[in-house]
C-alpha cells in the first residue's frame, strides 16, 4: 500500500547507535509541499507469550532506562541482522526464563510506533515448557527477574500499572479470547 | 518500581528535534559495571476507538514514512506539552475523522517501546458519534482516509497486514472482550 505516500528528496543520518539509528528525511508531501521526517531505525523484536503447564503466565520484570522505571513485561529482545524471528523468539525466552518451549506458535507482527520507528514486534506463544539445562547467559548489561502468576493477577497488575506495555496488554486480551 | 535501577553517570544530548529527542545515557549498571543507554524521548500521545452508531469501528489509513508504507490505524495523536490527554482525544478525533463523541472514556496507558523510547500512549474509547460542522483542519503535513468497518472486516485486515500496528491490534481485542 503506497496510498499518499511521501517521496524522499533527501535523508541525513543523525546518529548511529548500538540499537538505534537517526535519520532526518525531507519528503515531497501529496500536496506537493515538503515536511521533514524524524525517523528511528530498530532492528526488530520478538516477544513472547509464556504459558507453563498449569496456565500460568511467565512474566519478567526490568528497569526500562527510557522511562526511569521498573515494569513487567512479557519475555522479548531485538533481531540479530538476518536472524529467523522463531530462532529468535526460543533464544530470548530461554535468556530471560530458563524455559525451553515443546510448542512456540507465531501469533501476529505489529509495528509499534509507526508515527517515528520502523521497530516491528514478532509476537509468539510458547506452550509445552521445560527447564533448560545450563541455559544461555543473559547479555551483561541485562538484569531480569521472573514472575509467574494468574490471568487475574496479570490482569490486576494491568490495573495498578505494574504492567505497562503494550506487549503484555495486548497479551492478556489474547489470552482470554483464546481461553487459557 | 526502582528494582534493578540504572543510575545516570552522564546524559549526552545527541539530537532535539520537532518529535523526538535523542539523548545517550551513561548509567550504572546493579552489577556495579557501566553501559550506554539510547534513549528518544516522546511527548506521548492518545489513541482512540471511535465506535460508529451502528457499531462500526472508524478506522484511518496513513502513509508511514518510517516503515515506507501506508497503514490502516485507530485515530491518534501526539500531546502538545502540558495537554490533558482527554482533550487530546476529543481534538485528534474531531481532527482526523471529523467525528465528535458523546461519551469518551479512558481504557488504559502503555508504553509502546520501553526498550528504546519513552513514549506512552493513552487509550480511550468514543461512542455516541456525531458528525462535527465546521470540523478542525488537519495538520498541513497529515493525509489520512476514513474507513469504517464491523468487527469481522478489522480481523480481516489484521490477517492481511493492512492493520500493523499495536493500537489497533489492542483495539480489536478489547472491543471483542466487551462485546462491541
């Protein structure tokens, strides 16, 4: 779909960063008027629904530097360059829970700030885990800790914002539409 | 929540531009180590599930530069500085669909991409629509399309990927889960 698309006159790299990278585009608008564009390249994420043997949800919890907080998410983590986004999702969930999953399930892709970021988020659900022997290391600079509750706890932590983050969000409502 | 806080060493401004900000963090890491966190800041926005009479959800399509495509999203827009988010609802609707609502009720806040950016959307619903004279001009550098469609028809799209976007896939759900 290319409806009203805007035209690249020109694009200046700002910044190019471990994770993100800055570009400021001059685009020819519809109407034939410039504007300028503010655009964050990600290289893509993955994350994960989950769900141990007896319907619990497996959650972590991390300090989130860009919002000076704590907050509880589902287990996720960005692309290597080329990598197969399931390879992705089994290495991430193992990192961050010790979990190796019998069933991972692609769900959906979304973008999640399309107003400036290209970042799409692969999302999967696991289901069949097991425990994983010497299981890989965290990055060093990651720091997580596991949480494994209830729909409903999930669901009260929505409400008093512990989870605040549209991964989760939109996790919980997947789960209940799909009874688990 | 401070659990495995980063504390800030040095914050280094790399870019301040018309939507975002860029800055790049020094911090210190619970392991006593340091690493460099990026971070855009965003002054945060709403989102809107605006429900027809009839029952129909009112969608637009827009082209995104930073994913070079046009997608089908609910109503949204970034808060000017100090705006009640409310207010902010009822202008970006009015703005983008040229619909007033009756009844706007807050549904819940996320953060769109805590690894990277603090952006944090606010979500509300709209119902008893009515067609707004005289309506408020879009921005000059904004084109969007109104669509209007039932539950069913929005499913579809997400399956096709013309929806590809986290609001409107939280959106779907929840409208689902209240029987909309």
């Amino acid at each position: 779909m290319k409806k009203f698309e805007e035209k690249t006159m020109q694009s200046t790299e700002i910044f190019k960063g471990k994770v993100v990278h800055l570009q400021v585009d001059d685009v020819l608008l519809p109407n034939g008027k410039q504007a300028k564009r503010e655009i964050i390249h990600h290289p893509g994420a993955v994350a994960i629904i989950p769900i141990t043997n007896d319907g619990k949800l497996v959650l972590v919890e991390q300090y989130r530097k860009a919002l000076e907080r704590s907050i509880i998410e589902i287990p996720a983590g960005k692309l290597e360059p080329g990598e197969d986004p399931a390879l992705c999702a089994k290495r991430e969930l193992e990192e961050e829970t010790g979990y190796g999953a019998g069933e991972l399930t692609y769900i959906q892709s979304f973008a999640t700030s399309p107003g400036f970021a290209n970042e799409i988020i692969h999302l999967y659900v696991a289901k069949d885990l097991y425990k994983v022997e010497n299981k890989r290391e965290l990055d060093e600079d990651e720091f997580v800790s596991l949480i494994e509750v209830t729909l409903e706890e999930a669901e009260q932590m929505v409400k008093n914002e512990q989870i605040f983050d549209a991964k989760p969000a939109f996790s919980l409502l997947w789960m209940k539409l799909n009874e688990m």
